[in-house]
C-alpha cells in the first residue's frame, strides 16, 4: 500500500476533531498548491493556479468515532456515538482514545451472551449497554489517564487485502482525500481550483457549508465513498456497483433529499469518462449523502458534480476498496475540471 495512502488513513479525526488529520492535508497540499490554510471552522482549503472560474473540489477528513461520557468508579468508559455506526459491529472492537495525556487502547466490552437472559437474546444490543475497558481498576485511575469529552477512533487498521483490494480504518473518506492529494498534483489549469478537505461531514455535512460560502465557486465535484454491493445479502436493486469497474458517477442521493446533479454535469462527467476511456459506474443512491448536497445549495446555487468509491463495509471498524477505481477518480476528476473551465 501507498504510504501516503496508509498515513492518511491511519490517521484520527473524528468529527470535530480533525487536528490530526488535517496537519496531515495541510501539509501534503502545500506541495502542489500555491496557498494552503485552515479556516475557522476547521477545514483545509488549497487554492491551485489563476483565472476567471472557480472550481471547488471536495472530500471529507472526518471520521466517524466515539466520545467519553462517563467514568464509572470501576474505571469502564460510558459512551456515544459521533456520527452512524451499527451497534451490532461494536462488541470486541479495539479503539484508541485520544487524550492530553496521551492515546490509551480500549476494548468495547458487553454482557457475555453466555450470561444473557433469553429475553435479552431476543432484542438488538445496543451501544448503550456497552463500554470501553482501559484496563484500569479504579474511576481514580482512569480519570489520571483520560477525561469526558475525550474521543476514540476504532483502532487504525491498514493495508493490502489481495491484490488491488485495500482495507483499512476511515476510508470514508480518507481515500477521497487521498485522490484529493493526487489530483491537486496534477492539476495545470487556468482556473482557481480549491481542493478542501471538509470538516464534520458524518454529523451533518457542516464543513462543506462554509467553505462553499466562502469560495464561492462556479462548479464543485465531491469525491467520496458508497456502497459496493458485490457482497452476499446485497442484491443488485440495492446496489449494482462493483470494486474494480471505476469510479461511480453519482446522479442522485437519498432519493433527492441529497443532491440532484443537474443534466449538464451528469452529461459532462460521463461523456469525459468515455472520451478518456476511463471506468465508471452510474450510481443512485436512496440514502446516504454527501458533501454535495451542501455544496450545491450554497448562495444562488453551484452545479455540483460527485464521484464516489464502491467501498464495501462503510461505517465500519475495516472498509475494503479497490485502489484502481480511487486511481479513476483522481483521473475523471482531472479530465472533468479541464473540461469545465471552458464551460
């Protein structure tokens, strides 16, 4: 695996919490690009070349995660959520947590189902009932080591699967930055281009809505992650997208509630593909959104366009992806810009 790639998703930053992440973006778009900072609200915006459009490029740095509620006087963690994670995937789960004093491995731990009640077998586990073991044997001990309102990234994971196929922790969407990185790269166009790596997207697509205000732009393309359904239990009326056939080209998200990307876009993003000879995917989504969905609201209204990965097990501790259809992103996404300055 791509070291940078690996980094990049090694890296923590729960919503809100995207420091880390973001010293990262930061300092590899200095590389590319001619000005590069960190707003108050906490994205990283880079502004690449001159011109009379604006085009705004997009992928989210956060992550979904967890934050300390509670100590008990036994010293286990009471928790929440930041941002969707299925219940059912935590039980055993290793997690960091990220304190001033340091970063501390944790265990989600539960009722062992040997001790459950029949009736507790019958309803759903829920994160409430769950906590983190520190290994720690007081609330005094664990108090000298971390604090409420401290965060937790599930334990960073990474590498190559077989093949092409990749996994690791926080591909949503840290392989959109990622591409974001090596489209900025090589990117040489007469137009201002802002790649912004966007804060607190999994908890409601916030970072996008002021960093769109403050660009301005003419055009905007998200890159981020959805569903693969090339796995058992997913049928193709749920999804048809595949790991290896490109980059999917988004037309709709969460059955319009997202974004509705506008014909002249659609049109402008697939026949670039085909022009290129590039691999993509068409992809309608019913739920779930993205950055764009912001994006395109902002001010008068921005033509939006949004590529995502086929990404299989999003939102959960590991995620697997095929490196070829994030190589077609930053591809397509090269292509489309050239193409929309002329526009």
């Amino acid at each position: 695996m791509d070291q940078l790639l690996k980094k990049i998703i090694d890296a923590a930053g729960v919503s809100g919490y995207e420091k880390d992440i973001a010293r990262i973006m930061q300092g590899e778009l200095k590389r590319s690009c001619d000005a590069v900072e960190i707003d108050n609200f906490g994205n990283v915006i880079a502004r690449k070349g001159k011109g009379k459009k604006k085009i705004m490029l997009a992928a989210h740095m956060d992550e979904i995660g967890f934050m300390v509620k509670h100590i008990t006087k036994e010293g286990y963690i009471n928790f929440i959520k930041v941002g969707g994670i299925d219940d059912r995937v935590l039980p055993g789960q290793r997690v960091i947590i990220k304190s001033k004093t340091g970063s501390y491995l944790g265990v989600i731990g539960t009722k062992p189902p040997h001790l459950q009640k029949e009736e507790d077998k019958k309803h759903p586990l829920k994160y409430e009932d769950m906590f983190i073991d520190i290994g720690c044997g007081s609330g005094e001990e664990a108090k000298k080591k971390i604090e409420v309102g401290d965060v937790a990234i599930f334990e960073p994971n990474s590498g190559v699967l077989n093949g092409k196929l990749c996994y690791g922790k926080a591909i949503d969407d840290r392989i959109g930055c990622y591409a974001l990185i090596k489209i900025m790269e090589k990117l040489k166009v007469n137009a201002e281009v802002y790649a912004v790596a966007t804060g607190q997207e999994e908890v409601g697509l916030k970072g996008a809505r002021t960093a769109a205000f403050k660009i301005d732009p003419d055009y905007a393309i998200a890159i981020d992650t959805t569903i693969a359904g090339d796995t058992p239990q997913i049928t193709e009326r749920e999804s048809s997208l595949k790991l290896g056939d490109g980059v999917a080209i988004t037309i709709i998200e969460a059955s319009g509630r997202g974004v509705i990307v506008n014909e002249k876009i659609k049109e402008l993003l697939i026949d670039t593909a085909k022009k290129n000879k590039i691999k993509y995917q068409v992809d309608v989504i019913e739920g779930g959104m993205t950055d764009g969905a912001i994006i395109y609201m902002n001010r008068e209204g921005v033509p939006t366009g949004v590529l995502s990965i086929p990404t299989r097990y999003i939102h959960s501790p590991t995620g697997v992806f095929n490196i070829d259809d994030v190589n077609a992103a930053v591809e397509l996404t090269v292509k489309a810009v050239e193409r929309l300055i002329k526009q």
